[in-house]
C-alpha cells in the first residue's frame, strides 16, 4: 500500500499497490503515479 497525497480532497489516501505506477521524469528523477479511489484526480508522489 502507497500513500499519497490528494489535492482535491486536501488528504493523504492509500492506494493499492497495483494501481500504482512507477515511472521517472524527464530528469530521471523516480516518482509514483495513481489516482485516487476516492474523487479520481490524478496523484504524484516523488521517491528516492
């Protein structure tokens, strides 16, 4: 289970990890991608 913070409803949901995918940025920078289960926006989350 990932954590992640939503904008739209303002608090940080957990996301099953299927949902969640790993990818890196233009700067190859690591980062998470879902959307959450709840209003359905788009979340980001940087890791190390």
């Amino acid at each position: 289970m990932a954590e992640m913070f939503c904008v739209k409803c303002k608090e940080k949901r957990t996301v099953d990890d299927n949902a969640v995918k790993r990818e890196t940025t233009a700067k190859g920078r690591p980062i998470l991608k879902a959307i959450c289960p709840i209003c359905g926006t788009k979340m980001t989350k940087f890791t190390k």
